[in-house]
C-alpha cells in the first residue's frame, strides 16, 4: 500500500513538473513552477518558475518536495554564481551603456556550461566613463565580481585593482594590445592607440609584456610655460596689430579731409 502510494505521488509530481526524473537539461530550461517542488541545488528561481542553473539529470525528491540537477557523476553542485565569485569570461558585445559578457570560469576553475554576465558602465571605474567603448571592447577578456546570486544573466563589476580586461585586440588590426602606462594600450602592429580598463596582471596569463617606454609623452612644465608665453606674445601682437592698423585707418581718413578743405 506504502509503495502504491509512493508510486502515486511519483506520478502526480512528475505531471506536474515540466520534466521528470532523470530528464536530461541544460543551463535555462524550464522544471516547473514554485508551487509545485521547491529549488534545490543546480536550479534557481524566478518570478515563480524554476530553472535549471547547470547542464545534467533532473531528480525529484518527493519527501522534500524539491528538485535538483545533478552533475554527470550524480553529484551536486551549483552552477550559478553567488555575489562575491570572481568570474572570467568574454566581451561579446559592447555598447553605449552596458556590455554582454560570456563567462567561462568561476574562482579560477572552467564552468560545466558558459554563461551570459552583464556590466553596467557604471560598475567599471570609480571615474566618469562616457561610454563604454573608452573602457571595454568586444573581444576584450575581462575578469569580475558577481553582484547578485542565482540569477541569469550575472551582474558583474570590474571595480577593483585585479579587476578589468586581461587581453584586448586592437581594433584595426586585431593585435594583441600593449599595455604602456595606467589604461594606455599600443599596437606594435600598425601603432593604433587606445584605452582600456585594464586589471593590474593585464596580459600576465597570455605572455603580452608591458612597454613603458612606448608610453604617450607628458608634456614637461617648462613645455607648457613656453607655449604659454608664446599664446599670451600672439594675443598682445593680434591687439597690437589692431590697435596700429585702427590708428592708420585714422590717419589716412583724417588725411583725406584735410585734403578735402584745402581743394575747397
């Protein structure tokens, strides 16, 4: 009667849900809906309906009445990231405001299954950015940290001194981009100059060294005061200029009438 009974539950879950167990799913699919198993390990829940967070079997637990996903070895384990997860993935769009990340690795270990990330151009630099193609590009690889937990796609941000892009390409020739002084990046292909949000190991792990010595030039003091004194010497010489050529105006004219009484 007990295994009757089971067996009659089993059932009435299973229609219930949108999968059964042992259904195979992948990161997004949908398993049912709250009111039904509650969330466990390798989903997440959503405005009320219940996703799975990792590829792997759908399992069932009828006392619990919860449903899990299971890695491929039957093991549990959480796919999505919680806040504070360092995550390291791909740019792979950019745009005015925000920018689409496919991420790649969570804490420093490759994921069962890439997932979408997005930074806000505001979660990139304490500073002012006007847009985010001044800080990140697609094609960049970045590195940083989950502000939400269980939820596609993860807010992240790249506020921080081991935070930002690890490797960009030039975007006229595709190079790999030298890092020359703070965000300052160089093509040692075709010279292009541009400007990145760069973590502090920037290119570490893909062997671009950094090239100081190709850095833009600062301008010195002695430099400044010169052009300077050479702007303030163009203006005093403009209103010279004027004032002389306002004065032979005078004189001409003032000529011209004196002129003008003698013939009369």
């Amino acid at each position: 009667m007990e295994w009757t009974f089971t067996a009659y539950v089993m059932k009435s879950v299973n229609e219930m849900a949108d999968v059964k167990t042992g259904d195979v799913v992948v990161p997004g699919d949908q398993l049912c809906v709250i009111e039904e198993l509650t969330p466990d390990f390798g989903t997440y829940e959503r405005d009320g309906v219940v996703y799975a967070a990792t590829s792997g079997g759908v399992a069932i637990d009828l006392k619990a009445r919860s449903i899990r996903v299971l890695a491929a070895d039957g093991t549990m384990k959480l796919a999505l990231p919680v806040k504070g997860d360092i995550l390291m993935g791909q740019v792979v769009n950019a745009y005015e405001q925000r920018a689409e990340v496919s991420i790649v690795k969570r804490n420093g270990k490759d994921v069962y299954s890439p997932f979408a990330a997005e930074i806000h151009i505001s979660n990139v630099t304490r500073r002012f950015v006007r847009s985010m193609g001044n800080v990140i590009r697609e094609g960049d690889i970045v590195r940083g940290i989950a502000l939400n937990s269980h939820e596609i796609p993860v807010d992240i941000s790249l506020v921080g001194p081991e935070l930002g892009v690890l490797r960009a390409k030039c975007v006229k020739c595709g190079y790999d981009l030298t890092l020359t002084s703070n965000n300052n990046m160089f093509c040692l292909r075709c010279e292009n100059r541009e400007t990145r949000e760069v973590a502090r190991d920037y290119g570490v792990m893909f062997g671009i060294e950094p090239r100081k010595d190709l850095a833009p030039r600062r301008r010195s003091y002695d430099d400044r005061r010169r052009d300077g004194e050479s702007r303030s010497y163009d203006r005093r010489d403009r209103r010279s200029g004027s004032r002389r050529y306002g004065e032979d105006r005078g004189d001409r004219s003032r000529a011209g009438r004196g002129r003008g009484r003698r013939r009369e």
